[in-house]
C-alpha cells in the first residue's frame, strides 16, 4: 500500500489580509490629510479676544479680493455686486440673531471689509433683524 505524504491542512494566511489592512491604513491617512475645512488661504489678524459662539455663516475675502460665501462644506464666489444679494438670502434662511463671520486675509483694505458690513447693516435696517458682523481673527502669539 502506497501511503500519501500530502495532507489537507486547515491553515489560514494571515499575511495577505495584513497587508490589506496595511494598504487601506495608508490610503485612508493620506486622503484624511487632503480634506481642508477652509479652502482658502487666509492670514488672519492677530488678536486676543474670545471667539463668538452662535449660529453664523462665514464670508470669506482672500488677497486678491475675491469675495465667496460657505455653504455647507462648498465655497461659493461670489462677485462684489452680487454681495448684497447673496448675503440677504443667506441671511433669510438664518434665526433673526445670526451672525456673519468675515474671514478676510490681513492685506485686505478696510473697505472691502464695509462692504460686508454695510451688506448686513442694510438688510438689519430693511428687515427690523439683529444680525451681528464678526470679523475672524487668529488667536494672539
């Protein structure tokens, strides 16, 4: 009688899902690193002051004076003379007591930053609302 050496084992490698589990570590490390809560790149002002808490949207104004509104996790552009606009709506799906964050790079002019103001004082004006204007600032070093 011819006896076999072969014998069925019931072994599991383990070294294939390792490097599986290995890959997908890396993919996912990389990828978490390229979600950017703010899109644009703002140099705030410095400043010492709490930040404000509440329900709020944010207009953000870059270095070259460029205007876009956040809406949910999108930035929107917006140009200067739709500014009013845009903000009313905005505004109108809010409570009466939100306010509007500007997120504006440091080398932005004073006056790019009365637009947004006056946008809101305006509508605070036309509508009998109280919503209030913050202008976003990193924290003091």
């Amino acid at each position: 009688m011819i006896k076999s050496n072969f014998k069925n084992g019931v072994e599991f490698n383990l070294s294939t899902q390792a490097d599986l589990v290995f890959l997908l570590l890396i993919f996912f490390m990389i990828t978490s690193t390229l979600v950017s809560p703010n899109a644009i790149k703002l140099l705030l002002p410095n400043s010492s002051s709490k930040a404000a808490t509440g329900r709020s949207f944010e207009v953000y104004i870059d270095e070259n004076l460029d205007y876009a509104i956040l809406q949910g996790k999108d930035l929107m552009a917006v140009e200067e003379e739709n500014l009013n606009e845009e903000i009313e709506s905005r505004l109108a799906l809010e409570n009466d007591d939100a306010a509007v964050v500007i997120r504006a790079d440091k080398t932005v002019p004073v006056q790019n930053l009365v637009y947004v103001i006056d946008a809101v004082n305006n509508i605070n004006e036309l509508q009998g609302k109280q919503h209030k204007v913050i202008l976003a600032t990193s924290p003091k070093k």
